[in-house]
C-alpha cells in the first residue's frame, strides 16, 4: 500500500487499467474498468422523491451502461446549522431505502455517523458511507469494517490523499477489504473545496478503487448563510478532468428541483441534466479506454 514515487508514476500511466482486487457490490463492479456511478439526493426528503429519483437514474444508467448505485442520506448530521432538515429519522429512511432496492433491484448507499447505526443500517445498505469529517474515527471505521459490507470513505477536506492508506488500513483491518475511496474536495481558504487532480492518482495508487465526488467538491461551506453554498457551474469541468485522470466511479448528488431541496440545493446537480452530463463523462472514458 505505500506510494512511492515508482508506484504513483504506474498509476499514473495506468490510469483505466482494472484493479487486481474489483469490489462487488450485488450486480454492480467497481474497479474493474468500466466508471460507475453513485447518485440520488443529497438527503431522503420523502419516499416519493427517493423512488422518483431512483427510477430515472437507473434507467439513465442501464440505458449507457454504467453501473448503479443508489444513494441518499436518512440523516444529515453536519448539517452547518441547528435549523437545518436533517431527516426523517433511522427507521424511516431505511424503510425507503429498501423500497428502492427491492423495487428497482439496484445496491443502495447511505451515510453512517456513528457505531451504534452500524448493525441496522447493515441490514438494509449494501455500502457504508463515513462522512469526510468522520474519515478519522477509528472505532466507526472498525465497526463498519466488521459488518463485512462495502465500505465507501470519504476523504477529509483536511486529509493529504496519500493518508488515506491509514483509513483504510483500519477498515481491512477487520478482514474486510471491500473498500473504496471517494475524493470531495481539499479545503482552500475558510470555505472553497477545489479538486487536485493530483489526489485522484494517489488514492488509486494505494490499490482500491477511487470515486469522485463531483458535487461536493464545488462547495463552499457555510457561505451560504447557515448552509453550505457552492459553484455547481464547474461540475462538468472537473467531471471531464477527474474521468480523464482516471477514476472508477462518479459519485453525483441529485434533485428535481435543487433550489427547492432541503439539504446542499446549491451544489446538486438537476435530475433532467444528469443524463448529458454521463453522456459527457462516458464519452471521454471511452476514449482514454481506447487510447490506453
């Protein structure tokens, strides 16, 4: 796992080669050349929404052929405001969690903040989400490692992407190596996220597989008078760099209507303009693929 000048130049040059480990995740491969996608609401508002949304992107997904995993959160717990929704409760959002995986046969994702969540969420979830600011608490990554179930960390905006090796050391630790690392943004200044490219590469080459998080990433946090603001006009823009890079998956928040949505409305990306923008992302996958 270490990464060396010699490893990172191999990954670098080996951008889209399939890893030696690929994850399962039910129907879907990850790490296995092909770039996957991770998308849904930023947080579970209501049934309706989340079978909506789940229904669209799926088909979007199964009509490009990209891998798809659902994803939502059934609570919001960093929210920058005490007022802000966080969600409808545990029990709640996992009941329409599994609604959606039993309806549209797909693997589902959701965030896990603490280790107490671990053993009911498993029951339902296919992955287990920790938090970028949680990417530090050893006993939730041991907790998550041991219910055997994937394991999606995400990179603190604090984090140097080489130190991403001790997270998931704690993970597979357990025995667990089904694990896979997103990247959402390094923080610059008091509030703006930015990508470097430079993170992608690195976390690849510790050996499993690496997500962009394409909304994310183009936060400013807290600018937004006790919400998180943001520059969704960049997505596209870092989506292109980050596929070219080279990534296994993309990991893209969703609304119908974003400027309505309850939680990180200024950085989702509309639910009509998701289609052109995997179009976009297959596109310069496919032809980085070829080139290799």
């Amino acid at each position: 796992m270490a990464t060396d000048g010699a490893n990172l130049w191999e990954s670098a040059m080996k951008p889209f080669a399939p890893l030696s480990q690929p994850i399962s995740v039910g129907p879907v491969t990850i790490g296995d050349g092909s770039l996957a996608v991770i998308a849904g609401p930023c947080a579970i508002e209501s049934e309706d929404l989340c079978l909506m949304a789940a229904e669209r992107l799926a088909g979007i997904c199964s009509k490009l052929g990209m891998p798809y995993i659902f994803k939502s959160s059934f609570d919001k717990a960093n929210r920058t405001s005490v007022n802000s929704f966080r969600g409808h409760g545990l029990d709640n959002g996992l009941k329409i969690l599994d609604k959606v995986k039993q309806e549209f046969g797909v693997p589902v994702l959701t965030d896990i903040h603490e280790t107490g969540q671990v053993e009911s969420v498993a029951d339902v979830v296919d992955v287990l989400q920790i938090p970028a600011f949680l990417s530090r608490q050893t006993d939730l990554l041991l907790e998550c490692g041991k219910s055997g179930l994937v394991v999606n960390i995400k990179k603190g905006q604090f984090m140097a992407p080489e130190d991403m090796r001790f997270a998931v050391e704690k993970v597979t630790s357990t025995g667990n190596e089904s694990v896979f690392v997103t990247e959402r943004g390094a923080l610059f200044g008091y509030r703006d996220l930015v990508l470097d490219l430079r993170s992608l590469v690195t976390m690849r080459s510790i050996g499993y597989p690496v997500v962009f998080d394409a909304t994310h990433s183009v936060q400013q946090m807290g600018a937004a008078g006790g919400a998180s603001g943001g520059l969704p006009a960049f997505i596209p823009a870092q989506v292109r760099g980050a596929v070219a890079t080279g990534i296994d998956c993309l990991f893209i928040e969703t609304h119908p209507d974003p400027t309505h949505a309850l939680s990180d409305g200024a950085t989702m990306v509309p639910l009509d303009q998701i289609e052109p923008l995997l179009e976009m992302a297959l596109a310069v996958h496919m032809t980085h693929q070829k080139a290799k």
